[in-house]
C-alpha cells in the first residue's frame, strides 16, 4: 500500500488537529527567536484551522494555547487590547492557565489599573500560590497603589526564597525610598550591586538618596563608579521590535525633567547618558541606532555648568532633539519673567536675583518690584513650597536681607490670585509639541498651593471642579486665555515643558512659574478622574518622539 493511499484514509478531523498543533509549534519557535509578526500569523493560522475544521478534534487544551500564545505575541508587540482579548478566550476555555490570569494583570498595570491588576494577581495566586511572576508583580501593583506595607512584607517573603536576587533588593531599596526611609534603602541598594556588579542603576540610587543627605562627594563617588559601569544605560521598550531608540541625556547634580511616568512602557528603546562637568563621550556609539534624543535636564539654575556640555554634545549628535539645552538655559525665574513681558491679559510678577554674598537695600529691591509690599523670597533652583516665604512688611524684608546665604536667591513680587470666593486657585497645563494640554487644578484656602498638600481629597466639589476643568478647560479660561498660553509657548520655545497659573479678579492670567521641571505621573488614585488626561499628555509625549524620531512634520 502507498504513502499516499495510507494518507487519504486519515480522517480530515485529525489532519485538522494535527495542522492546528503543528501551527502552535511553528509559532512558538517563531516566538522564541524574536520574529513576532509570524509568531502571531502562526498561531491565528492555527485558531483558524480549529475553527473550521470538524468539531471537537481540536482539543481545548490546544485552542486555549493557541490564544494564550498569541496573547503573548501580541503583548510583545504591544497591542494591548488584542493581548488581552487573547488572554480572556484563552481562560474561557481553560480557566486554570495561571500565566494568562497574571498576563491580564500585566496588562491592566500597564494601562493604569493597578487595583484591577492586584484582583488578577491574586486570581493567578489562588490557582498557583507559588507562581514567581505574580507574585512579583504584585509588589509592582501594591507599590503603585501606595500600599507600602503590603508590598514589604511580600518583598520580604520574595527575598528570604532568593537571596541572591539583585533586583529585588533593588526593588525594596526603591520601596524604601517611598517611605523616605533613606538608611534602610541604601543598605538594600549596597546589597543589590554586590550581587550584580555590572548593574550600575543600585549605584545611580546610592548616589541620588547620599545627594538627598547632602553627602555630595559620597553622591558624586557613587555616580562616577554608576558611569564607568555603565556609561550606557539601556533599555529595552515595551515592544518588540522597538519602534525606535532615544537617547536621554540627564545631570545628576541638576534638576531634571520626572521622567518615571513618560518613559514608562515606552514603544521605543531608551539609552540613558549621565552628564558630568569632565564627562568624555564616544560620540560615534552615543549616535550609533538612535533617532532622537531628549534632553531632561530641565533646571537652568542647578545645571548652568552643564548645560553647554549637553548643547556641545547635542550638536555633535546631529540628531532631533527635545528641549534644546540652549532653550532650557533661558528658563530661569528672573529670564521667564523678561521673556514674557509686555502680554497682553498676562500677568507676570516681576523677579529681582540677588547673587549669593550680594548685599540688596531694601528701598532697592521695592523699586525693582514696583514699591510692593509684599514679597516672596526663594533660594535659585528650588521648586515646591520648600524654603518658599512670603514677607509682609518692611521690617520682615530688612531682616532677610540681612540673612546671608551661600546661594542665589529670587524675590518674587506676590500677586494676590485670591478667587471671589476667597479660594486660591493653580492650574497647571503642559506644552507638549505644540499642544496645551490641562494637567491639574489644585485648589487651597492658603496662597501656597501644590495639589499634593491641599484638602482635595476630601472635599468632593473641589473634585467635581477640577474634573469640570479638565474635561472643558475653555469653560475657564477662554479664547483670550488661550491666546497669552499661545503666546508664552512661542516665546519660551521648548518642546515640552510646564505651567502653574491663575487667574485674578479681573480675569487676568497670573504666572507663576514656567520651566520643564513639572512633574506628570499616574499616581491618582485618590483622583481617578484625572486618569485619561494624564495618559492624554503621555500619548502626545510619544507622539512627539515618534514624529522626530520618524522625520514626520
């Protein structure tokens, strides 16, 4: 009898099976060499053959591993909907497949669901209390809902079962950090680069917590021996293959642009360069592959002294670059305030620098102001409410003037921004690529306002406001509005960067401050409603960059 003869008695109900197990082969083979797009052909070829062919000669078990394995070639080309898609087919067929429980949560951490990601962890965790991935991305989603404890006492678990893992100590030196408990963490980061000498980012974290301390040569010794482990930091992004790289420049010893929410889950590669006052760069590698480069060195103040290495540097790259550092060098408070002068409908307070050592007069500073009689005072490259005065009176000017500092500091002329309903009101909106894009409205009984020291949390129609806001920010600020936000992007000139304003009485737009040093993050769990807007300024941030990177516009 013939092959071919002994072939065709095959019932097309088994051919049919072994065609959909073949396909589930290839595709996994296809997977696990890096080529996606015929990973997930594959396995779509083989959900394909399962349905169309006879019923029920193709297992379950098969079916559900064709859709989890395409789950999981469409996370690494981070298709997120059709990934989960993937994964909830698979779990209807077979709701054991602990992988795909915990994938889910992947990807509802991801996309800024951290409590729905937690229900599927422990979903995962039910069906397999051991299983290593759950259980450490839990810490993840604990951390990201700022259940600290919680995620202690899970790293804690996670250590004493792998002692020798590296990053988890990294990881609960970074919870540590969380919790402002600054010893512990440097012991937990001291452990992690012992483990794994060639990572320098536990040595990155040692030298930002001694730089807190104000140890600044141990911070500066720490980031010397990060540079010459790493001079490179890269990363890969979210997606496989990556849509492009981006170079990062930063300055450890100056204030950058927050870049955890931005850079997160990126569909591009990143290389990370720290900059020093005596760095030295192979400036062929720094290029070698990379598209575009982001400048986060954001504080004219604390980076005037590497500022013109970073511009030096970026005209040596040739490459497109976000915040030209020229560009950043011209925000400081004094320069913001010059630059922005004359607008129509826009108030801005004038600011007088006085150098460290300097000796000011009082009736010199007041002329400089306007003869105001109430003055805010700040030391140069601070932002926040920290060592942030208001000074009433004369006597009370006399007295700080007196006060000699090592550093520079700005007298700011206060602008009463009061509301009718004697609230204080600060919005903020970021410029991204040319959009203006609303971020928060923080809202205070007290002329020093930042939303994280308010009590919003507790009062619903200051929520309800807010909200209001964001989803109609023209309800506030109107056409003319609009025109001095316009006017200001022109004339600050940088590609993404940040502004905190108000309005006074007469509808006048106050600045209060303007730079690229504004913090964007996802932590909003208190104020779910800001959610979609803050996703809103990181997907025109990655726009921004796929345009540069593609030469797009």
């Amino acid at each position: 009898m013939s092959t071919s003869a002994s072939a065709a008695r095959i019932p097309a109900a088994e051919i049919s099976g072994a065609h959909a197990a073949r396909y589930l082969h290839v595709g996994r083979e296809h997977y696990t060499a890096g080529r996606i797009d015929e990973a997930v052909a594959a396995f779509r070829r083989g959900l394909a053959v399962a349905e169309n062919g006879p019923s029920g000669f193709v297992s379950t078990d098969t079916v559900a591993e064709l859709h989890s394995n395409l789950g999981n070639a469409c996370m690494r080309r981070c298709d997120l909907e059709l990934a989960a898609g993937s994964y909830k087919a698979a779990l209807r067929l077979a709701p054991h497949l602990t992988s795909c429980w915990c994938n889910l949560g992947n990807i509802r951490l991801r996309t800024g669901n951290p409590d729905d990601a937690i229900a599927l962890y422990l979903q995962a965790l039910a069906l397999s209390p051991d299983h290593w991935p759950s259980r450490t991305n839990l810490v993840q989603a604990l951390m990201a809902t700022q259940q600290y404890l919680m995620a202690k006492l899970l790293l804690t678990e996670l250590i004493e079962e792998r002692p020798q893992d590296a990053k988890l100590h990294q990881e609960l030196g970074k919870l540590y950090v969380e919790l402002n408990e600054l010893e512990p963490a440097l012991e937990c980061f001291r452990r992690a680069g012992v483990l794994d000498s060639g990572d320098a980012d536990p040595i990155y974290w040692i030298g930002s917590i001694k730089q807190t301390l104000g140890d600044i040569e141990a911070a500066e010794a720490a980031y010397a021996q990060a540079a010459r482990i790493q001079p490179l930091v890269r990363r890969q992004g979210a997606k496989f293959p990556a849509d492009f790289r981006v170079l990062a420049l930063f300055a450890p010893f100056a204030g950058n642009t927050p870049h955890g929410y931005l850079f997160k889950d990126p569909l591009y590669d990143t290389d990370t360069l720290a900059l020093f006052g005596s760095s030295q760069f192979d400036v062929e590698l720094l290029k070698r592959d990379v598209q575009v480069v982001v400048n986060l060195i954001s504080d004219a103040d604390q980076a005037a002294a590497v500022l013109p290495l970073a511009a030096d540097l970026a005209a040596q790259l040739g490459k497109p670059i976000v915040n030209h550092p020229r560009n950043i060098a011209r925000t400081t408070r004094d320069a913001v305030a010059d630059r922005l002068e004359g607008i129509p409908g826009c108030i801005v307070p004038k600011v007088l620098r006085q150098k460290a050592g300097a000796d000011l007069a009082v009736a010199d500073l007041q002329a400089a102001l306007s003869s105001s009689s109430t003055v805010l005072v700040r030391p140069a490259g601070t932002h926040g409410g920290d060592d942030f005065e208001k000074i009433e009176d004369a006597a009370e000017l006399a007295a700080t003037l007196a006060r000699q500092t090592d550093s520079d500091r700005y007298f700011i002329e206060y602008i009463d921004y009061r509301s009718a309903d004697g609230y204080f009101r600060k919005y903020r909106f970021i410029f991204v690529d040319g959009q203006i894009l609303p971020y928060h409205l923080a809202i205070a009984d007290r002329w020093k306002v930042h939303h994280d020291n308010t009590d919003m949390a507790d009062h619903a129609w200051m929520q309800r406001e807010e909200e209001a806001f964001l989803n109609d920010p023209a309800s506030v600020f109107g056409a003319s509005h609009y025109q001095v936000l316009r006017e200001i992007r022109e004339r600050v000139g940088l590609d993404y960067f940040g502004i905190d304003c108000g309005l006074d009485r007469s509808q006048n737009l106050v600045v209060f401050e303007v730079n690229a040093s504004m913090l964007v993050h996802d932590q909003n769990q208190r104020f779910p409603y800001k959610t979609p807007f803050v996703q809103r300024i990181k997907a025109a941030f990655d726009a921004m960059l796929q345009r540069l990177a593609t030469g797009n516009g």
